[in-house]
C-alpha cells in the first residue's frame, strides 16, 4: 500500500509553447533545472563580486579626513622607494631621501645606476662625494622624473583637496580620480606609507618611510 499518491505527469498538448513543452519533457526537465540552479549560483557570485569592490559602507571621503596620514610625515626625515613604469615598458628603480630641500638617491634603470639631485625647479644627474653633490651636465634626467610625485604635500593641496567629493574609502586603500589620473593611497600606523599614480602613459609606486637607514638606501636593486 502507497502511502502518497504519485502525481501524475501533465500531458502535452500541441498548443502549449515550446518552453511548456521543454519543462514537462522528462528529457529536458532535468537539464532546465540544472540550468536554473546554474543561473542563481552566477548571480549569487557576481552580487558577491560586486559588494566585495564597493567602497566601505558607502561612504564619501572627506580630504580632510585624510589629510591627518599627510600631515604625519611634516618634520621627518622621509626616504622615498619608488618604481617607475612607463608604457613603452621602461621600468625605473629609485631609493632616496630629503636633503634640505632636494630628493637625492639612486636611480637604476636597464642595469644601468647614477645619482640624481630633484628639486622644485629640476632634476639633474651627477655623483655624491663626501655628502656633496656633483652634477654631470652631460646626462639629463628621465622625463618621468619630477619633483611633483614626490611632493606628498603638492597631491594633498593641488590634488586631493581640490575636490573633496571624489575619494572613496575600501578596505586597505583611500581611493581618487582626477581627470586621467588615478590615485590610490596606503596608511600604515597612521601614516602615510605608499602613493599608486597611474595614467595613459606612466605608473608610479612611490613607498615613504621614515629614518631609513643608509645601509638599505645603498643597497644594490636589483631589476625584475
């Protein structure tokens, strides 16, 4: 004795759609519920995929709440950890640090390495001897080379602060865009620790720290 009563498969008529004749075919059925199941399990991912790239709870960023990360590295002895991508895929390695009011370091590019003097009005190669800079006037810089990407003052005032509407909070970095330029910004222990700049032509990768010591600065770097 059955305790239920097998229901009875629907029978199919000839004026019933092609998508009615596919459900209540025992040979198609199956596969049009596995596909179903298939289609609800994308969607699950892809609103996943979605909720995982929004900016934390939503929120807009103020450029003066992060303006404190910048303002953290007025009065220190700030050291530079820079890579340099340009879309012709030539590829630049700089260490430095502030002395006075240039950024002096190495500069390493096709294994080829020289010391470079930024300042606000230029950039320019030579040797360092006894503390002392010397240019060689017969090597220019790298166009790629300038003072602005290493002024995190200049990106706060002429960047970040010019339109305070764009920043966006995620996860472990503040966001912004101006123009074509894209910028992403790091914080480690309330400071700022690293600038991504990217645009059609150039990337750059620019690491602050604080009292490197001279020994990581004249270290070799070695080319990826």
């Amino acid at each position: 004795m059955k305790l239920f009563k097998e229901k009875k498969q629907r029978e199919i008529k000839e004026d019933d759609s092609l998508l009615v004749k596919l459900w209540y075919n025992k040979r198609t059925h199956a596969l049009m519920v596995l596909g179903m199941y298939g289609i609800f399990l994308l969607i699950l991912l892809i609103l996943a995929s979605i909720s995982s790239s929004k900016p934390v709870n939503n929120n807009i960023v103020k450029a003066k709440d992060v303006e404190k990360y910048f303002i953290s590295l007025n009065d220190k002895e700030i050291s530079y950890s820079v890579v340099i991508n340009s879309n012709n895929e030539d590829i630049y390695y700089f260490t430095g640090k502030n002395v006075d009011d240039n950024i002096v370091g190495k500069l390493l590019h096709n294994n080829e390495d020289y010391q470079i003097s930024i300042s606000n009005d230029e950039c320019k190669v030579g040797t360092v001897t006894d503390d002392v800079f010397i240019e060689d006037s017969d090597k220019l810089c790298p166009d790629v080379i300038n003072y602005d990407i290493f002024n995190y003052e200049k990106l706060y005032n002429d960047v970040l602060n010019k339109d305070t509407t764009r920043i966006r909070k995620y996860n472990d970095y503040y966001s912004f865009k101006d123009k074509n330029t894209a910028y992403k910004l790091y914080v480690k222990n309330d400071t700022l620790s690293k600038v991504d700049i990217s645009n059609k032509d150039v990337t750059y990768s620019i690491n602050y720290f604080e009292n490197i010591t001279e020994d990581i600065l004249n270290e070799d770097i070695t080319e990826e």
